[in-house]
C-alpha cells in the first residue's frame, strides 16, 4: 500500500542556512500524527512545503502520488500558524467565503459547529478573543472532506479549558479516510489524542513511530521523552 | 473523561484496557449488553479512535467483549470469563500490596496481621465483603 503522504530526502534553506537537512518520512491514511520539535526546527518549512506554499525545495514530496500543486492542495486542508483572514470579516461571511472556493467544503458542518462552540455568524473576526479566532478557524479547516489536514499549532494562545474543545473538533471530524498532522508544542495537552509521533530537532528527523510504541520503548509519555531530548 | 493517565509512560490502549476490563469485572457495564460505538467511546475517554480500536480488539481477543457483525459489540455473558478477568485484577493489587508491604519492612505473619484488623475496623468493608 502506497502511503498518503511520502517524504524522501527533504532538504530546504533560506538565506540565513539550511532549515531542512534531509528530512524522509511516509505517513499513512487515518492517522493523527503529531509533529514535535522545538521553535525553528523547520516544522513550519515542512508544512508549507506539503500545502504547496513554498516550491523551492529539494527531495521528493508525494501527497496521495502527486507531488505538491493543484491536484494536492484539492485533498490538503491546511491551518496556517497565522492568519490569512481580513480582520474585519464575520463567521459567516468566512464560511461562505470558504463554500464558495472548495468543493468539499460542508457548509452545513460548519454552521453546526459554530453554533456548538458558541460563535455567532454575524461576530466579526477583529471582536473575537484569541481562542474564538482560533476555534472559527479550525472550524473553516476541519469542514473541508479533505483527505490530510495539515494544522500549524493550533493549540498556541489558547487557554486550557479551551483547548480541549479545539481537540474535540479534531476527533469529531477526522475519518478514518483521512490523516491530521498537527504541529505543537504543547505535547502534554494533546498527546492523548496522536497515533504517530513525529520528532524534528535542528532540520533532521529525530523520531517517527507510534507514540504508544514510544510510550512502550521508553517508559516515557512523549512529553516526558521530549524534555529530555530536547533538554536546553 | 475517564481516570486515563495521558501523561504516564504507559501506553494509553493499555490504560484503556484496564479501564474497560474494570469496569466489566465491577459490573458498571453489565453482561451481555452492548458496548458504545468506537468513534463515541473514543470521544469520551478523550483519545483517538484507532488507539480505541485497539483497545477494544485486545479485549475481545481475550474474550470479555464478542462482536456481532451487523449489530455490534457486546459485552461477553459468559461469567466464567468474567470471574477469571476479576481473580487476574485481585492477583495483580494483591501483589502490588504485597510487594509494597515487604519494601516497608513487615513480614507475611504481621502483614495478614494488619489486614485482618483493618477488616475489622472498617465494618463497611467487611459487611461488602460478605455481601459479595
């Protein structure tokens, strides 16, 4: 079976040096993997690198065979660390916005989930706190019926209580079709939640097994290992 | 949300397992009646589905759960099964206690010594115990 997402030998460097030193790794369907490592270890180069945002790499980047372009970013839904909205927009205006530009995109879903997480269609992007901005965004992402949802940390500035509702959009949308990658640095409040583990320390591929593996090989939870491995 | 320990090295299908298996052995989910689907347990215990999957596989391997193919999974009513997976959870606190008694310094003699009292000064206790 050919993997939905397969990385072979991913090098990438900006003017200031190499971000990507030969990153190669597959990722299979129905997984939510996450992506660990600390701050400029390059998981935002690999991410827009899958989404097709960034087309100057080297290596090979197959999603679902193709390499990044038109055809993955039909099956790619991809959260950005930072946002893309204007500021002034309302909820709904958003997800019109959204219905209008991808085909897989369930509007209905989206309505529903608004209502559940507490946002309103007519609230505007610029009145809204950190978290809702947050949620309504997710929200947007997880209502395409895409086949790998690439999420930027999603959890960054959102205070607790709420990240757990940000998990529950996760694991009430996901399918058993598709992957969720997931970017954080807050592995203690998600780690529950991942299949795979994927650790990225200075550009080159640290880890990338099954966190209960993990959990199994080192006695550890991910958070624990982590620290370790990443001790300052 | 159930008592699962994110955050232990254990791995979580194992916490899962033991949850679920106490919960059999206590009753709380009672023989021969169906289990929730993957996708809503998952949701409850807070993990993912697969990790749930798995969970739920590993029990029906060892029998205290059985699926039916159209309408679902079942917990087992075969209490013989049942009866083994309890006698197995006491082995496994009896020799926790047992292990941590010894690392105190107290003999076997005196450490049956402390149990028996401690029945007798919690009535409640030892009235379940002859309940049961």
């Amino acid at each position: 079976m050919s993997s939905l997402l397969e990385i072979r030998n991913l090098f990438k460097s900006y003017d200031r040096g190499p971000v990507l030193k030969g990153i190669s790794l597959n990722v299979e369907s129905g997984r939510i993997v996450g992506v660990v490592g600390p701050n400029g270890c390059g998981k935002t180069t690999m991410f827009k690198i899958i989404a097709g945002l960034i087309g100057d790499y080297q290596g090979t980047v197959l999603i679902d065979g193709n390499p990044p372009g038109v055809k993955s970013k039909e099956i790619i839904s991809f959260l950005p660390e930072k946002t893309y909205l204007d500021e002034g927009i309302k909820a709904g205006t958003a997800i019109s916005m959204f219905a209008d530009f991808y085909k897989d995109f369930d509007r209905q879903k989206a309505l529903e989930m608004l209502k559940r997480f507490n946002l309103e269609p007519g609230m505007k992007l610029k009145s809204m706190s950190k978290g809702m901005q947050e949620k309504l965004q997710l929200i947007l992402v997880m209502s395409r019926a895409a086949k790998l949802y690439i999420l930027d940390e999603p959890l960054s500035g959102i205070d607790p209580a709420a990240r757990d509702n940000i998990l529950d959009i996760i694991l009430n949308n996901y399918s058993e079709n598709s992957t969720v990658m997931l970017s954080t640095h807050l592995i203690h409040d998600v780690e529950r939640i991942f299949d795979d583990i994927i650790m990225i320390g200075n550009g080159t591929l640290l880890v990338a097994e099954s966190a209960d593996a993990l959990r199994e090989r080192t006695g550890k939870s991910l958070d624990q290992y982590f620290r370790e491995v990443f001790r300052c | 949300m159930f008592d699962v320990k994110y955050d232990s090295g254990v791995p979580i299908y194992l916490q899962i397992i033991h949850l679920i298996r106490q919960k059999i052995v206590s009753g709380e989910w009672a023989p021969g009646s169906r289990v929730p689907g993957v996708r809503d347990l998952a949701i409850e215990f807070g993990v993912n589905p697969n990790t749930m999957q798995k969970a739920l596989s590993e029990l029906e391997r060892e029998g205290l759960l059985y699926s039916e193919r159209t309408a679902g999974r079942f917990i087992t009513e075969n209490t013989g099964i049942i009866d083994a997976a309890r006698e197995r959870l006491a082995g496994q606190v009896l020799a926790e206690f047992i292990k941590q008694m010894a690392q105190m310094g107290f003999t076997r003699e005196r450490t049956i010594k402390l149990v028996e009292s401690a029945f007798e000064n919690h009535a409640g206790l030892s009235k379940r115990e002859e309940n049961s």
